[in-house]
C-alpha cells in the first residue's frame, strides 16, 4: 500500500512556494502559505511522534539497559548493559533462546499457512462472485461479515465452537458422524495450532477477498472477451488474464498480511484465554509473556527490536525481488 | 461470454463451502444467544430446548457490561472523530500540496502501521506510567490515553484512504473556489469535504471499528474503572462457570453495530482501495 500516495498531478494547480511570479495575482499571500502545508501536517506529525516513534526510540534504549523489576518504577536507575539483553535471549544454547527460537518458527508456519489459505479463498470467492447473479450482493456481504466483526466477539464464538465438551466441532466429529471414539482436545496440546490457524483464516480470508474484489473491478471485460474468443478456458483465463492483471494486487496484499499475521496477538490471546499452549505460541504473545511474567521489559524489548529487524528485513526483500522481477518483464 | 456447466457447478460448490465456512459460527452466535444455561453446559445443540432471551437480560449484572459498554463508546467515538478530523488536514496538504517531506512523511506514516504492536507496547506502558508519577497527567489507566493511542492506530490508514479520495476529486472545484476568493482552509471545507462524505464516512466507521476492537493495548492499558469491551467480554467466564450463552449474547450485541456500520459502507471501503492500492 505504500507506493500508492503519490499524486502525480499534486503540483498542478499549487505554484511551488516560493515561486512568487506564478502565484495568482488577486490574493497575495505572505510566506505563511509555504507554511500552510506544514501546518495541517502538523498535528498528525506530533502525534505519530510521540505514539509512534518517540516509543520506538525509548524501546530501543529500553533494550540496552537492565529494565528488570527492581527499576521499573524509575527507570533512570536502570544501569546501561548494552547488548547483554540480545545475547541472552537470542543465545540459542540457552533455555530462553530455544523458546523464542521455537516461537519464532510456529510463528513463521502460522503466517505462511494462514496468508496461502486466506489467499486463496479470496480468490475463489473473488472470481466466482466476479459475474453478476442474483444474491450476489447477499454473499458478498456475508463474506464480509467475519472481518467487520470485533476481533475479540469473532474469536471467543470460536473458542466455543472449539470448546471439548459442549463444542460444536467436536459434537459434529465424534458424535454425529463418529470420526473418533475420543473427544479430543482443540485449545491445549497439538491440535491448538490447527485451530489457532482456522481462526486466524475465517477472520482474514474477507480481507484478501475485499481488495482482490476491488482489483478485479480494474480488470477490463474485454479481455475476457477476447480470450474466450482464442478458445481460453476457465483456467486459462485465470492464469492468463485475472492473475496477471491483479499483480500489483497481490503484491501489497501478501506483504500487509503477512506481516499482520506474524505480528497477530489477539487471536490467540483471546483464543486461548490469556495465554497461549507452547504448540500455539506466537511471537507476540511469547514477548508479551515473558515481559509482564518477569517484569524484565529490558529483554522484552530486546526481542521486539529483534521482531522489528526481521520484518524489515524480510519487507525489503521482498520489495527488492518483486521489483527486480518487474524489471526483467518490462 | 456464456458461463459453462462446469464453470456453474463450480461456482456453485465453491460458494456453498465458504457459505458454510463463514456461517456455521455466526449461527452459533445468534443461537446460542438464546439458549438456556443448561444448553451450553452439556453437549452442544444445534437449536435451543427452550429458545428465551434470558442471557440478554443478565448479561448486564454478570459482569459490569454497561460499564465497558460506554467505555467502548467513549473511546471509540472520540478516537474516531478526532483521528478523522486530523487525518482530514494531513490529507489535504499530501493531495494538493507539493512541499519538502511530502514523501517521507507518507512512507513512514504508512510504515508504522506495519509494525508490530509489541513493540510500542512496552514503552508506551512505562512512558505513561512514569509521566503519570511524574507530572500528574493520568494516562495510564485512563480512558485518555485509550484514546490517544487509537487515534492514532486508525491514523495512518485514514490519511492514505482520504488522500485517495482528494485526489479523485477534480482541482478544477478548487481553482473555481480560489477565484471566487476563498482561502484554502474554506476551499477544503466548502468544496473539498462535501464532495468526499462517503470517504469520509467510511474513514470514521473504519477508525471507529480500530478502536472497538483493539485487545493488546486494553488488556494492559485499563484497570476495572476505564476496561473496554475487549477485554471486559472476558469475564463471563468465572472459576465456576462459564456463562457461554450470555457471552455469545453479549458478543452479538457489540458486533452488530460495527458489522452493519462497515457491510452499509462496503462499496466505499472497495472504491477507497480501487482508488489508492490498485492503482
């Protein structure tokens, strides 16, 4: 989504400031209109500074020092350790290390898994409501509704669905259609992944369907026309025409759920109640434990810089590949 | 372009899977709701023994519900209107001004919102913890610095979408508007806004959604005077039982407003990202 701001005719109409000799000669205006723009900025400026980045930059310096329980209170007292908090958490010999290193790849399968699957049931719906008929209208909305839903109301409905004993899930497997003789469980041990990943994909598959459904609006009908006349069938038209034209699409659409997913905290806050089974223990959840269990925020936001680097690195990556990829079809 | 017979029966399973994906929990919502208690103690049913709207009436003394209720409200409504109005000016000047920053400023607004809300998490708590011991100025805890922090979660998505929609709106309304001598500010309001509701509109139900449904910041952000519905939903379940009939009411009854809000502006949210993303 970030190469779409430009406005390539923005300075169309307004002279660049300080260009008196283009300005309109009814009004002149003092150099308070070069300010202007500043000005409406402004208030969004301070305050992505100060909820943003002014906490990015305290998590930082938060991440060399010893930001244990006992300097909490007042954290000027807290002595400068440097990288001592990166050593410890991300040595992997260490018990704390192959936790996070453990979280770190359930973390990377759920992302994976949950944007392939989210994906991938957008496209179908996309594509096969890309047509009218009548209804339409009705399952668009409908398709729609897990994404409008509160995070927190979609995932606890959920958690009873999945529930042992008075769940759904379980009452349709082993007591109508006898699949097993025991009722297993969804929510602790292994199979907690496999629900968290279902979840994870009811609640963002709408998403992927929404901006698919938008990117198939740009897509010319006379294209389809002309290669159903070439004799291309349904297959081929998607591979031929609908995948390529929603290429810049998909390109934003994989990266922002990707990292929305690995970033995802509430699905298995709420899922599991508060905290999540070692099987299920996304990065988020694994920082958010292990900082308000110790009160060691120090390593706390060790591990949140680590998080924050990675990511950056896996977006520029892919930003520098999709690119280059551009390039040599260009 | 006729639609073949495969083609329509693919269709047609193809819809009918994510039909049933998408509704078998949203029906267990709305049935369970009005369950009795024994209901959703033993086994699971598909349709109530006894349907009663019971769990709507004590949803409310179960737990301090109306509490988070206006809580929610509060915040919500204040973060949305507020993020709107700021993300309004910011807008402007990125669609109609070219000046020194513009595409720094875009790039990182947009960044932040990708990363991850942990990071933030830890240092906003101890930077409103300590300016609260040290100043006096209550945010943690409060519904202030609720507020303030979601403002600013739904504020880089807003500017991004309302940039969409400036830029869709013709300059030639704004040299129309300048010749007739109005200064930027009444071009903005006069012209501008009025021909941008919908984006408008979609924008604040869009802020107002953020903040209906952020968890992370209100679980550690609150105390039981200022808890929202995010984490205060999570008190129907007691060391004794667990009152899942009333939790899918009260789940049902914070949904609905945001559900018809966002399903009512839908072909805005569409419009909003053909304008900005596909382009």
């Amino acid at each position: 989504m970030a190469t779409s701001t430009t406005a390539p005719d923005a300075d169309r109409r307004e002279p660049r400031a300080g260009s008196p000799a283009r300005r309109p000669t009814r009004r002149p205006r003092g150099p308070r209109r070069s300010l202007l723009p500043y000005l409406l900025l402004a208030p969004a400026v301070v305050l992505e500074l100060a909820i943003h980045v002014i906490p990015m930059v305290v998590g930082v310096w938060m991440s060399l020092l010893e930001l244990t329980q006992f300097h909490i209170r007042d954290w000027s007292t807290a002595p400068f350790i440097g990288l001592e908090n990166y050593r410890a958490t991300l040595d992997l010999n260490s018990a704390a290390g192959k936790e996070l290193l453990h979280s770190f790849w359930i973390t990377l399968a759920y992302s994976l898994l949950s944007v392939g699957f989210a994906w991938l049931l957008g496209i179908s719906a996309a594509v096969v409501l890309q047509r009218p008929f009548r209804g339409r209208a009705i399952l668009r909305a409908l398709f729609l509704t897990p994404y409008a839903l509160p995070v927190y109301a979609a995932v606890i409905t959920w958690s009873f669905l999945l529930q042992r004993d008075t769940g759904l899930v379980n009452h349709v497997l082993v007591d109508q259609l006898g699949l097993m003789n025991e009722r297993p469980f969804w929510l602790i041990g292994d199979n907690s992944f496999w629900s968290l990943l279902v979840v994870s994909v009811w609640r963002n598959w709408p998403f992927a369907f929404l901006c698919l459904m938008a990117g198939l609006q740009n897509v010319p009908g006379e294209l389809y026309e002309a290669a159903a006349i070439d004799g291309a069938g349904f297959w081929r038209r998607l591979r031929s025409v609908t995948l390529p034209m929603l290429r810049p699409v998909n390109l934003v659409l994989l990266l922002v759920l990707f990292l929305w997913t690995f970033n995802d905290f509430n699905t298995p806050f709420v899922l599991f109640g508060g905290s999540a089974p070692e099987q299920a223990d996304l990065i988020s959840i694994h920082i958010y434990r292990s900082s308000f269990k110790t009160w060691d925020f120090g390593s706390g936001s060790a591990m949140s810089v680590a998080l924050l680097l990675f990511l950056l690195v896996v977006s520029a990556a892919y930003l520098l590949i999709t690119n280059r990829r551009r390039d040599d079809h260009a | 372009m006729r639609e073949t017979a495969g083609e329509r029966w693919g269709r047609r399973i193809v819809l009918t899977l994510l039909t049933l994906f998408v509704v078998i929990p949203l029906y267990v919502m709305v049935t369970s709701a009005a369950k009795p208690l024994q209901d959703v103690q033993n086994g699971f049913t598909w349709w109530p023994s006894r349907p009663t709207l019971q769990p709507f009436i004590d949803m409310w003394s179960t737990v301090p519900l109306a509490r988070y209720l206006v809580n929610s409200l509060v915040v919500s409504s204040i973060a949305a209107v507020c993020s709107v109005a700021v993300a309004i000016f910011a807008a402007f000047a990125v669609s109609r001004y070219r000046f020194r920053g513009r595409g720094v400023f875009s790039v990182t607004v947009l960044s932040t919102q990708m990363f991850p809300g942990i990071l933030f998490l830890l240092p906003l708590f101890l930077i409103y913890v300590n300016l609260g011991n040290a100043t006096g100025i209550e945010l943690y805890a409060s519904r202030t610095g609720l507020i303030i922090t979601y403002l600013t979660f739904s504020l880089p998505f807003s500017i991004w979408m309302l940039v969409g929609y400036f830029d869709s709106i013709p300059r030639g309304l704004d040299e129309a508007a300048q010749v007739d001598g109005a200064g930027p500010l009444r071009t903005l309001f006069q012209v501008i806004l009025p021909a941008a509701v919908p984006g408008v509109v979609a924008v604040t139900v869009y802020a107002f959604m953020t903040a209906w449904g952020e968890v992370l910041f209100a679980s550690v952000m609150t105390d039981e005077g200022s808890r929202t519905l995010a984490v205060g939903l999570q008190g129907y379940s007691t060391q004794f039982n667990v009152y899942w009939n009333q939790i899918m009411a009260a789940s049902l009854v914070v949904s609905i407003p945001v559900v018809v809000g966002f399903l009512a502006l839908q072909r805005y949210f569409v419009a909003g990202l053909t304008a900005g993303a596909v382009k």
